[in-house]
C-alpha cells in the first residue's frame, strides 16, 4: 500500500479547512496542531462516503464502536476489555474533565508528567482540580524517561487523587514499559490514587517499544483505572467527534455511574461510523502509515544533523511529534514563536507544555518527507547568520 503521507500535494492540502491548514496564512507551513496531512484510510472514506449517501446524520448512536475498539485492542495489546463498560464521548478532553468530575472532590490534586500536552494544564484547573507537575526525568543525552522514585512521592502529596498518564507521552514520545507500569501502578494503589490512562497515541508506537494497556497491568490499580481511547489521532478523524471513556475493570466502571447522559449526544455520528470502519478494517493502512512515519522521525534526525545541529531530538518511541530542544540557538524563551516569525513555520510552543518546555518547541513530523524537509531548511536559514 502506498505510504498515506505521500498521497497529497501541498496544493491539495491548502484546500482543506481544518485548523492545522486555516489558521495561518499561505505562506507559513503548519507544523504544529496534531492533524495528519493523509488521506483518510479507504475503509473509512466509504464508510463516511456510504453514510452521506444514506443521509445517516442525525443523532449519535454508539453503534458497534465499544466491539470494533475491543477487536483492536485485542489484535494490538492483547487487552480485552468489556464493550459493556465503555461510554462513547465526544473527545478525550471531555471524556477526562467528565471523568474528573466523577472520580476527584473539587480541589483534588491530578498528577501529571510535565512537559507534558499543554490542555492538560489548563483542563485540570478549568474543572476546578489542581495541576501537581511530577516532571519526567531526562538524561544527558536529552533522553527522557519516568522518574519514578519522584512520582512516587508526588502521588503521596496532600489531596492528590488522581494520576492523569499520557501513554504514549505527548510531547516526548516516551513509551511506558511494562515494569514502569507496574511499578506506576504499584503506587498509585498505595497511595490510593485513580490513573486516568490516556492511551490516544497508542496505535502509533515505532518497532521496539510495544503499547501496553493500563488495563492489562495485574494490578488493582488496572481495575479502578479509567482509560481513554480514540481512533482520531491514528486515523486523522479528530474533527468527527468520537471518543471513548474505558473502564479498567468493574471497580472503575462503577465508579463512572451515574455517567452524564447529555455527554454521549455530544459525539458526532459520523465519528462513530468513521471509528467503527478504522478499527475493524483499518490495520494495513495503519500499517503503512506507521512505517512512514518511522521513516520521517529518522529523516528528521538526519535533516537536524545536516542543516541544524544545534538542535536537540532524540526520535520519539511513539506518536508523529518531535519534541525539539532549541536552548542553543538564539532563539529565546518560546521558539516557535521566534520561528514562526523569522522561517514562517508554525510550531506548537514549548512553555505552554510546562516550564519544562521553555526553548523547546514541538513539531509534527505527520506529512510528506518534502515539506519535512522543506520546514528543516526553512528553520535553517532563519537561524544562519545571514540566511
Ligand atoms: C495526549 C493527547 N490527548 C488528547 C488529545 C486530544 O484528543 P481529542 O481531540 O480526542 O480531545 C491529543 C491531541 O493531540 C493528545 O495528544
């Protein structure tokens, strides 16, 4: 199957609506919002194409979204969780601030793995609970990696109730092992904190380092967490709306009762038509999508290496975002800002994933090899003197 990441030209991709491609002018190349420039994979284009036929619009309806996410869970992560005990929502996003609301007492204390996708820090306080950064550890070499003794007593902290885990990790592509979630997991039952397991980037992991499910971990902690998961990120759909909360077990089932019944409604048809098709038809286009995008994290490392080398990258394990270190050029605090002005690319900006991320920025590697290339070089000569 051909590489989805070659398939539109930069004229094709200027037609589209979406934020990633509206929100700058002509002349900036967007690498910034998580959108990928593919098209959508074929099952879920006619599945899509079919509804509209149908005129099948109306209200949402959770049909066979929970069995189709279950077979993939089953062929991807050995997980089988339960289609009873899942809820369809519009995003993750809403799922975790529903979810908040349910699990935590106003004011409780979440802990989250800094840096760390920047809605996080302001979801948790707009929903009236405290952000308590527990940051990652990150070596010389600029790898990271948990700082588990830390996050052991950062879950211990007053009021702390809840763990919110990004795993796969945005924005550092950190892959949790088995042994690290065993251990997570460990202390959080000690200390009697809920994981929320936001797995979105779990379809996108690279050769070496396998998703484990939260669920799966033989652990109590696996029973009461709540997991969120989403076809919407792997296969592009994240303007259709359709999401979905998982409990880990029956523990955390019940602690989801009563859900909100207005929330489902909030998640679009479509989604749930276009999730269904990527989850039950989608595993050879995923599969090529997933080798093209290993091969444009290498290909950056190799641009950085010859145009930039001041610029720190260690290629993530998982997910199509480079986090990228730029303390050594003169960039200032907020990089992405610096370069959208002076190279017209557009970067997610650092500091807003934690202090953690000032000088950094993150970029998304999810399009053709082309304009990859072209955003190195265009960072290049905004940051050579004289270029
Ligand atoms: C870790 C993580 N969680 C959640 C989201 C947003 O997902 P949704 O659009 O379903 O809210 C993203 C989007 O990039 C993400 O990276």
């Amino acid at each position: 199957m051909q590489n989805p990441l070659t398939v539109l030209s930069p004229a094709d991709l200027r037609q589209r609506r979406s934020q990633k491609w509206w929100r700058y002018p002509e002349d900036v190349l967007p690498m910034f919002i998580a959108e990928m420039d593919t098209p959508l994979a074929p099952p879920v284009a006619s599945a899509l194409a079919d509804a509209v036929q149908r005129g099948d619009t109306g209200y949402m309806s959770p049909y066979g979204l929970p069995e189709a996410f279950a077979g993939f869970a089953a062929r991807h992560y050995g997980w089988h969780p339960d289609p009873a005990h899942m809820v369809v929502v519009p995003d993750v996003l809403r799922g975790i601030a529903e979810v908040l609301h349910l699990v935590s007492s106003p004011g409780a204390g979440v802990v989250v793995n800094t840096p760390v996708y920047a809605p996080f820090l302001t979801l948790i306080p707009d929903n009236g609970r405290r952000v308590v950064a527990s940051p990652l550890r990150r070596a010389a070499d600029g790898r990271y990696g948990y700082d588990l003794d830390a996050l052991d007593r950062d879950l211990a902290r007053d009021g702390v109730e809840v763990l919110l885990l990004c795993n796969p990790h945005n924005p550092t592509g950190l892959v949790a092992t088995a042994e690290e979630l065993a251990t997570i997991a460990g202390y959080a039952h000690r200390h009697g904190v809920r994981v929320l397991a936001d797995e979105i980037h779990a379809p996108l992991t690279y050769p070496g380092h396998p998703h484990v499910a939260f669920a799966t971990v033989p652990s109590p902690a696996a029973e009461r967490a709540v997991v969120f998961v989403s076809a919407s990120k792997a296969f592009n759909l994240a303007g259709l709306k359709a999401a979905m909360v998982v409990a880990g077990g029956t523990p955390a089932w019940q602690a989801l009762q009563p859900f909100p019944t207005e929330v489902p409604f909030g998640a679009g048809l479509l989604g749930v038509i276009a999730g269904v098709a990527a989850f039950t038809d989608g595993d050879a286009w995923l599969a090529s999508l997933r080798h093209g995008l290993d091969a444009n994290r290498m290909l950056l490392a190799e641009l950085l290496t010859r145009h930039v080398p001041e610029v720190g990258y260690v290629p993530p394990q998982a997910t199509f975002l480079a986090w990228l270190d730029l303390r050594a050029l003169p960039l200032g605090d907020n990089p992405a800002e610096a370069l959208l002005d002076r190279a017209h690319v557009a970067l997610s900006s650092g500091p807003t994933f934690g202090p953690e991320g000032i000088g950094h920025a993150r970029l998304n590697f999810a399009t053709s090899p082309e304009l990859l290339t072209e955003g190195v070089v265009r960072i290049a000569a905004a940051v050579t003197p004289g270029g």
